[in-house]
C-alpha cells in the first residue's frame, strides 16, 4: 500500500520535469510591473512581476542582469522574456528572465509622484518647519503593528541604548485598504499624550505593502503634529511621502530608535567627561583663589596697615597746602582786580562830569543869552497885554490896558490913541 505514495521531492521533480520539458514555458514573453525587487549582492536580481489579478516570482541571474542598462525599481513596467520552471527548494514555479525592456513607469509609482509634487509645492517638505528631535527623551510614542520584526526591533533597541525611556505603542494597520485610515486615527490619538517624539513607521515590503505610508491623509496627519516625528517605513531603499514630511528620516525601525533615544554609554561618559572637567575646574580655580589670598597676605600694605594712614595724611597735607596757595594767589588776584575796577570806576565818573559840566556850561550860556531879564538890563522893555506879550501896534487899540515890564518893575499903561 506504501508503494502508492511519493515524497514531496519527487512531485516536485515530476512537476519541474514537465514544466521544463513544456515547449509552450521554455521562451515565455511577460509584460508587467515590478514589485518586491531586491539586488543581491552578488549581482543577481529577485523580483516580483504582477498585473491587475496576479502575480509571479522572477529571478535574473546576473550574467544576464549585467546586460541591461538600467536599474530595475519597484513600480517599474517591464518586458522580459524567460523560461518559467520549479525552484525545487520551495516548490514555487517562477520565471528565470534572460532580458528585460523598460514598458514604462507602473501607476503607484506616478501616483507617488504625483502627490510628492504636491505636497512639496505646499510645503510640506519644508527643511525649515523640521522640529529637532530631543536628545533625552522622557516618553516616546510608537505607532506601528503590535506584532512583527519592528515593534520588536524598535523596543528592544529603546531598551538597550536608554532603559530609562517609556514607550506606549499605538497598535496599528499598517498593510491593506484600511491601513491609511487607522495610521490617522493613532496619529490623532497620540496627541492627547504627553510624549516627546513619535516614531511611525513598519518593516519593509512591496510598494503595495508600504503604500499606506504614501496617502495624502496620514502626510498631512503627520504635518499637522506638535510632536517632533521620525518616519522608519520599510528599508534603507525605501522612501514614502511620510519620510519626506516627517522631521527625520530613519532608514530602518532600528534605526529610528537609535535616532530617537542617546546610548546610555555614550551619555556614561559624556558625564564622567563633565564630572572630570568639572573637578579640574574647581581644583583650577581653588589654586587661584589661593595664590590670591597668598599674594594678599603677604602683600606690603596688609602688613604695614599705618602706610595706607600715612600715605593719606601725607596727600591730604598736600592738598591743604594747595589750597591755601590757591585762596592767596586768588585773593591777591581779586584785590589788584578790585583797586584796577576802582581807578577806571573813578577815571569814568570823573570823565563823565567833566563832560555834563561842559554841557551844562553851554546851555548856561545859551539860556543866559535867550533870557529876557538881561535884555531888560540893557534898557528894554516887554509890552504885554493879557500877560501875552505883544509884538506888533496892530494888536492894540484905544484905550487897551498894557503892562510894560521893565527891569525893576511893572507899569500899567492905557493907550490913548490909536
């Protein structure tokens, strides 16, 4: 009854051996998108080709990989042509391609390029809106799957480097239609936590796999954040819009936790650096303060206190004596200055009565020749009527009263003709 029953490796052969012998598979021409594509490092390429329903593995060895004259990416359109055939290790048929054509650029691939121009024409990429990533972090937010290679990378690097850090994870999607939409979600969540940065990100995969890390809404989700964020989606090679919008880029999971938290030691040492130039600085300036107090002790004024007294007394002598030489000097000066004010005082008033005698001498003079008395002195006479003096017979007439005024006395007149 055993006899009825074949190993895996034999229907494996069987299968390989009818695949390989099938003329229809031994020059196959595919067009499709690549996906999953990674180089090895020696030389040989692995890949994904799928369309709309499905998809197939592909290897290119590299004497024919060395042949083309461009890198493949994930997301490019390809022609190739291969022969299709059983890896006997895994039991998995894929294509061995022999030469690939360019058949131009795959949908996500525009699509992400498309938002990237978008989202950079607003500014969503701006180097200058970046937030630094603290250097201690006290807590530190993470949202990612709650199980898989990263959380774990992530955590148990925290762990090592900075235990004293806290973690809370965000459990979240982060694969499929529905990831994108709960990347958000935790996003909006982790503001209501006090937490000094926020690492979002996954482990790698296909561009379809990382391609909720390339929707317009987590992008501005995580613009929108008051926390500084790293992005750590997929591998090194691996870029998305939040690595462009987020405040730093880390090219693992890994390596967002190396970025996010200091290594203990290295912050062990940075200490006893500190530790030992702090004590170098205050054994420095110990030394100095005491060199001072030395230098002061045995100074000569501190241990001859009266020189300072002396030296004082001596200056204030000084000074005294310049005062009394001054207030002389200054009194003398006022005095020659007062005797010099006094004569030219003198000299002025005398000049000025010299010259009002003068003047008074001549209008004396003039007064006495105008003056009517000495005129009446000579033997004149001044007529007057109605004690106005008349200079003319017309201004009177018969039998007018007039005064004559003579030298030594008055006469009353009446005129009798006229």
């Amino acid at each position: 009854m055993n006899a009825n029953y074949i190993t895996v490796t034999q229907l494996t052969k069987y299968i390989k051996y009818k695949l390989d012998n099938d003329v229809n598979l031994d020059t196959v021409y595919l067009k499709g998108e690549i996906s999953n594509f990674k180089a090895h490092t020696r030389g040989h390429f692995y890949f994904t080709i799928k369309d709309e329903n499905t998809r197939i593995n592909a290897v290119m060895f590299s004497s024919n990989a060395n042949k083309i004259k461009f890198m493949p990416t994930d997301g490019m359109k390809v022609l190739v042509r291969g022969k299709v055939s059983v890896y006997e290790a895994t039991g998995g048929y894929q294509i061995y391609v022999n030469e690939m054509l360019e058949d131009g650029i795959g949908n996500l691939y525009i699509a992400f390029e498309q938002l990237k121009k978008k989202l950079e024409s607003e500014g969503l990429f701006d180097i200058a809106k970046k937030r630094k990533i603290p250097k201690i972090p006290t807590t530190i937010g993470i949202i990612t799957a709650p199980t898989g290679a990263a959380i774990k990378d992530i955590l148990s690097t925290i762990k090592r480097r900075w235990p004293l850090a806290k973690t809370i994870l965000f459990p979240s999607l982060v694969q499929g239609e529905e990831a994108a939409n709960d990347i958000v979600r935790n996003i909006n969540l982790a503001k209501n936590y006090d937490l000094d940065v926020l690492i979002i990100g996954r482990g790698g995969g296909s561009i379809e796999d990382l391609w909720p890390f390339n929707e317009e809404i987590v992008a501005r989700a995580i613009y929108d954040l008051d926390i500084p964020t790293i992005s750590a989606v997929g591998h090194e090679i691996d870029f998305t819009i939040a690595d462009f919008v987020a405040d730093l880029r880390a090219p693992t999971p890994t390596g967002a936790a190396e970025m996010a938290v200091p290594n203990v030691s290295d912050v062990t040492n940075y200490l006893k650096q500190l530790e030992v130039r702090l004590a170098t600085n205050i054994t420095n300036n110990i030394n100095m303060k005491k060199e001072l107090l030395n230098k002061l002790q045995n100074s000569f004024v501190l241990k001859n206190p009266l020189t300072i007294y002396e030296v004082k007394e001596q200056k204030f002598d000084h000074l005294v004596n310049n005062l009394l030489i001054n207030y002389k000097n200054l009194v003398n000066n006022n005095s020659n200055k007062i005797m010099l004010l006094n004569n030219n005082l003198i000299n002025s008033i005398t000049n000025v009565l010299e010259k009002n005698t003068n003047k008074y001498n001549i209008l004396i003079h003039k007064l006495e020749t105008l003056n009517p008395i000495l005129t009446l002195k000579r033997g004149y006479a001044i007529v007057k009527k109605d004690n106005k003096a008349i200079d003319s017979i017309k201004k009177m007439k018969k039998d007018d009263i007039i005064n004559i005024e003579l030298q030594d006395g008055i006469v009353n007149a009446k005129i009798i003709g006229g």
